[in-house]
C-alpha cells in the first residue's frame, strides 16, 4: 500500500475563533479575529511551521446556522468573516508552502468566475491554490439567491456535475506552453495551442477562452467532502482530496475502501484521491490538562446555542418543543447532506443520549472524530487509523485558535515526526507536490 | 469652489503592460507581468511613492477583444491577468494607503457574491476598498455566462440599479457597533443593532444579512465610468468617483458639470462626487525624449491590432473590408457604451483621418486625452483642467509598465506638488478620507 511509503497528509481546519461551540467566549480566545489579517497570518504561519500541507477554511453563502431570531442569533459566535478566496490570496504572499483551500459553492456561483478566482489564486500561491467544492445546503444561503427554498439534492449535483467539466474544461483553455510573448514576430502565443470550450450543456452554456494562462499547478487542487452516494460519486470522479467525517475505525475503513473502489472504477489511480477524515483536538501537556481544557470549554455552552448548532448539524431539524432532557425524537427527510445526520444519530443512540447530553456531546467536534490528551495520546490514534487503512490523513480542527494549533503543530507533530509519520521538510512548492498528487496533463 | 481648497485626486489605471497597444513589444517591458505578483507589488508600491489615491483594474469576464480568429487573438497582448479582486486582495496586505480599485459586473455577478468580496477587501486593506461598477459590454462576455448575446443596454442599467440597492442595502445588514463580542453574558453581537433586508424586487430576492461586519468605510467607494445618460443618471445616484472619456476642455467642463448637477438634482452634495478624466501619459526628461518614446511604441503598432482595438473601442463595429487608408464609414447603432464611440468618430471626422491613422492615433490612449512631454508641461495640461472646472483629478493611464508610472510619480508628481496641486502626504489611511469622501453613515 502506498501510504507506508508516504507520510500523513495534513490538513489545518481554521474557523476563527476555534471549532469548539463555545470557544469564542474563552478567556485566551480573540472572536473578532474572523475579520483581521494579522490573526490569520500568524495561524497560516503556524500550520506552516507544522508542516501541513493545505489551511482549510469552510464557507456559506450566508448565516448557516440555524436560528428563530435575532436573539438566539447574537448567542453565536461565527457569523461574521473573510471571504475565503479573498483572504486566501492574500495570505499566498506571507507563505511559501502551505496549501490553500478555500470552499465555494457550484449553486450560487457561475463557472467562468469560479475557474477565473482559483487560477488566479494559483497563480498568486505559485502553485498552492485548492477548491473545495460544495453544493451548498441550507435554505438559508438559497433565500440570499432569489429562492425561497434550496434546489434538491439530486439537482445541486447534477449542476455541480455540469460545473466541473466547465471549469476544468476552462483550465485547459491553453496549453502550459502557449504563451511565448515573442516580441520580434509580435505573437504574444502560440494560436494552435488556444483551445475554445464551446461547452454547451443542459445548465451551462460557456464559450472561454478564459482569460488566465494554464496556472502553475495545471489545476488548483479539487477538494470535497460529499458523502452520500451521490457525493461519493462524485468524489470518485473528481476530488483529489475527500474530507470524512467518521467516528470509528471500523466505518472510516469501509468508507476508504469505498471511495477508492470508487475512483478506481471510475478510471483514476486510487492513490490519486486522498482521503482525510476530520479530528477535533485538545491537546494538553498531559491528559489531565487537556480534560481540563475541554470542561472549560464545555462550561462555556449556552443551552439556546447548543440546541440552534444540533438542529443544524441534523440538517435544520426544528428540535424545539421536544424535552432537552429527552431522546431525540425520529429525523425527518431532510434535503441537505445526510452523511452528518445519520452519524450523529447512530451517536445518540448507541450511547442512549438526551438532546442535551447529544448538544454537549458534539458541540467540540459537531459530529467528527474527538481526540483529547497528550502528544503521544494523539500521536497514537492517529497512527492507528493511518496503519489500518482508514486514512491517508487527517483534517486537523482545533478546539480554540490560535492555542490549539499551536499545540498541535509544536506538540502533536513533532511526536509524529519522531514516528516518521510527519515530513520534516517540504517535498516541493506545489500543493499537489507535496500532497503527492499527479499535475494534470493537458486535455489535448 | 471646494477643489480650490483640495489637491488632485490621482488614480494609477494598471493594465500590464502598460496602456500603449504595444506596450508588450517595447524591448523594456515584461509581457507577463499580468500573471505575476512580484510586478504588481512593485507598480503598487509606485503609485504610493507618487502619492496615488488609488489603484485602478479594469476587468472583463473573458477575453473581451473583438477577433476574428485565433492567429489575430494571438497578437494582441492583453488576454490574460489576474483576476482583480484576487490580485488587490494579496496587494492589500502589502501596501498602506493606496485605495485599491476593482471592476465587477453586475450583469454576470450575484449581488451577495459581490457585497462579501468588495467588504472582505475593505477589510483585509482596512478600508481602502472601491468598487467600479461595470454592466459589461461585450457578447464576448454574454457568452462566458449562458447568453449568445448580451442583454440590451437599458436592460443591463435596471438590473444594475436594483443590484446596487441589494449590494448597498446588504453592507448595512449589521450597525458599526453591533458586535459587542460579550463573552461574559455570551453576547457576540446586539440583536437590535442587526437589520435583514429581504430584498424583493423584480431581479434579486435577497434576505440577508451579509455575513461580514461593516466594514472600515461602512460601505467600500462606488466607482463608475458611464457616459450614456442611463450611464451619468447611474452614476449621479450611486457614483462617488466617475471616469470618464475626455478630448477637449470644453466638452469634459461640460460632462463636469453636468454630473455635477445630476448629483445634486438627486440630493447628494456634487462635492461627494469626484470626476476623473482619464489622460495617457509619455513622459520625457524633455519633449524630444518623450516624442522618441512614443514613435518607439507606435512603430511597434501590428496593423491586425490596431484594426481589431478600433473595432472594439467602437463597440464591436466590424470594419473588414474597408480600405485601411479610406474614411472611417457611417457607425451602425450598438449595444454597448456610446460614449467612447462618438468621441472617436468625432475626433476621426474632426481631423479628416483614414481607418489606419485612426487606429494609430488611438493607440496610445484608446480615445483618452493624450499627454505627451516634460514634467512641467504635463504638469500645465493637468492644472488647467483642474483650475478650469473640468476635473477633480485625473486617472493616470502610462503608456508602458512600470517605466510611465515611475515617470509620473518620480516626475510629473513632484513638479505638481511644488505647485501645491498634490499632496505630499496623505490625509488618512482609508479611501475615503483621501478622497475627502464622506463615511456614509447607516441606514438605520
């Protein structure tokens, strides 16, 4: 298997002010730091110094939470921050090897503009740039786009289907070599090697040129993180990089082994698509620190904010009027992602948890995995799920921010490096480089 | 007169490689400097050195010369380059007081799309943000974004109206002091102190609310070129900086006052308003110097070019077929912006030209004023305009990048500051407060 010849992908998730539900109203944390450069600075240089390969931020098209009114509203603390792909580029020329992905959705954009900015940032990063392509799903974001309602889930993927093959088809608008900018002959390229799209489809009708070069990496690196089936599918044909969120060992195996059966059947290298489940982190100096930390954190929850985020990782599902200290009540079809949902009810249930108890209970990781305690303690189970199969890295989500990546690149890494399961140094420039990803070849 | 008591507002309009049509020929320049950050930092920083308000990019969504085939595409020298709201954002972080101007389309952007980025930037340059405002005007462009053809002109400004009320409606979604971040009471923001717009009209149904904070200039500057009366009624409602297309005295102290006068039939104050000639400049250590640098650059001029730029600065009016060294023939009505169309064919008619001496003698300024020669005597040009009431200052168009801006900061610059007609240091860090633009206060 490839990845014993390979070291741990690392991904470096980073929400201002932390995962954690309550981690803006710790007293070390800074909510207002969605909103100021120097603080995204110094985490893109500390995930630098640790080694990742790529910086993650998530991204709605609007206020996704859940919430009744402006009250329970005031009550959370993510509503407000950069743009991704502004931040990102700006963020390109302060580092020289972090990856930088940035979310955006096929519902809500058009494809000319979607493949013009990520070129544009791959052309900035000199190679760094990656697209984490979501169809978005909330109602919340449809109503900030002349719609009352979402389309449906098969819809959104039929249009992000037709997307991709506009956007890429758009990054190979010229071959890597067409510009010459031969000032004697007064050719500025070479016009046998412009290729016109002409896409036209059932949603998208695109002529091109786009009006970048070929950029650095051929194409920005292609995240995703669907999984239902047709997210899956989707993954398998397109995503370079799959985000998971898995609980167990056993079902991060089963949906490794799945994604890349997947890829495989569709035609690509298995080792071509890199699967990263997300991890929540506390890391203390010992365990006790750490438990200390995370009860910190959890005294920190406000039951109406608790409740709102529960609702929403269900995939807004109203929950008020039923008992906090109650079960939680049969899920209604939903028409958004359902991966989440049925891990988080396959959580309550097995463990017998009241809604209360289930807020509490993921209120840190929202459903992903939860790792707390010292560097070798995570070192540990991280080790066990890269060895066995179920991952060829991690999406690291720290609790707090700046602390906890902090910790985890100074603390947590420098373990994984010992068990050489880290890169000391940087195999190349490029996202796809270091992340062992082939660079396109050029479609003609 | 308040421009008596104010200096000259200067914007650097930057095209790599400079604005002359053959500017990537010229044996100093760097043809792909559009593509590379390094060549924009150091531009940026030139226009701070010269005491610039701002920077300026214009933008197409494509490649939006007319061509008729690839070999003819292959030797213009403008077709590819960041994509602007990318390229200013990774500017913002590097520079301190320019103003950092981008062109967006509301004809193929979503107003939500377009609120974050331009906030995003505001805040990432805290607050040094403009936005100019562009309905586009190509079928090359339509046809990037499902269209064969671009929507009639009048059709264009009533969705740019109401997007511009969705765009300004949703900066104002949260009050200057609305996030209080209250860790004690867990209070992130005041709920009173948020306001949802639910747009509905008859493009955009849009609820809110944006999910940045106001930001530094409570709303980023509104920039806007339009000469067509829809383009000046636009401009006289929502404009706080206009470009504009001049030959002649007469006629820009004309269009000064008379969007001078739009403004205040409209109830702003005309002051709030800055109008920008733009003028092409070569500049000489003496006036030979300065003729030799243009007739260098024009020798360089591709007729293939030359003709193909008269057709787009015509709007698209195909002239094949005609005898180059004939009269320009009767213009057919067009779609697009009028007004640079009868500045050309006036100045065409005017000066008795052929097609070949037409598109030679646009060359260079594209139907800009064309300013050639020593410091002083660009210097003179520049203030009798801003004396005469034709000018709040000037968009500054160098033939070739960066030699033409270096020329005007290191030059033209300091002879204008010996004459009291340009700052010697800035007023303030934002925009705004350089421009002498008012903060505008909330809507509630």
């Amino acid at each position: 298997m490839t990845k014993k010849n390979r070291t741990m992908a690392l991904g470096a998730f980073l929400p201002a002010p932390g995962h954690h539900l309550a981690a803006w109203r710790h007293p070390e944390s800074h909510p207002q730091g969605g909103l100021e450069f120097d603080y995204y600075r110094r985490l893109a240089l500390a995930a630098e110094r640790g080694m990742f390969d790529l910086m993650f931020l998530s991204d709605g098209a609007g206020v996704r939470t859940a919430y009744k009114d402006a009250d329970e509203l005031s009550r959370q603390g993510r509503m407000v921050h950069f743009e991704p792909i502004t931040l990102l580029s700006a963020l390109a020329t302060h580092t020289s090897h972090l990856g930088l992905v940035a979310t955006a959705s096929t519902s809500y954009n058009e494809p000319f503009n979607i493949a013009r900015k990520f070129s544009s940032l791959d052309f900035l990063s000199n190679g760094r740039a990656g697209w984490n392509v979501v169809t978005s799903a909330t109602d919340a974001e449809a109503k900030n786009f002349n719609l009352e309602r979402q389309a449906p889930h098969a819809d959104r993927y039929a249009r992000a289907r037709e997307f991709m093959e506009v956007v890429t088809g758009l990054w190979d608008s010229w071959e890597d070599d067409a510009f010459q900018f031969d000032k004697d002959s007064g050719r500025f390229f070479d016009p046998e090697k412009l290729h016109i799209l002409n896409h036209q489809g059932e949603h998208f009708q695109v002529r091109g040129p786009l009006n970048l070069a070929r950029s650095p990496q051929g194409q920005p690196v292609i995240v995703q993180a669907g999984s239902s089936p047709d997210g899956k599918d989707f993954a398998a044909h397109w995503a370079e990089v799959v985000f998971t969120v898995q609980q167990n060992l056993e079902a991060a195996q089963e949906f490794y082994r799945d994604v890349k059966q997947r890829a495989q059947d569709a035609g690509r290298e298995p080792d071509q698509l890199k699967v990263l489940p997300g991890v929540f982190t506390v890391v203390g100096e010992t365990h006790d620190e750490a438990e200390e930390k995370y009860q910190q954190l959890q005294s920190l929850v406000d039951p109406v904010v608790g409740l709102g985020m529960l609702s929403y990782q269900l995939g807004m599902v109203d929950l008020t009027g039923h008992d906090l200290d109650g079960p939680l009540p049969e899920m209604p079809a939903i028409e958004g992602s359902t991966g989440k949902q049925n891990v988080i009810v396959q959580h309550a249930r097995e463990n017998n948890l009241t809604i209360r108890e289930l807020y509490l209970s993921i209120a840190a990781g929202r459903g992903h995995r939860f790792l707390l305690g010292t560097p070798v303690e995570i070192a540990d189970q991280l080790e066990e799920w890269f060895v066995a199969g179920a991952a060829d890295g991690f999406n690291v989500m720290p609790d707090m921010l700046p602390r906890g990546l902090d910790d985890f690149a100074d603390l947590v890494v420098p373990e994984l490096q010992r068990r050489g399961l880290v890169r000391t140094a940087y195999e190349g420039t490029t996202l796809r480089e270091n992340l062992g990803l082939h660079r396109p070849a050029h479609r003609h």
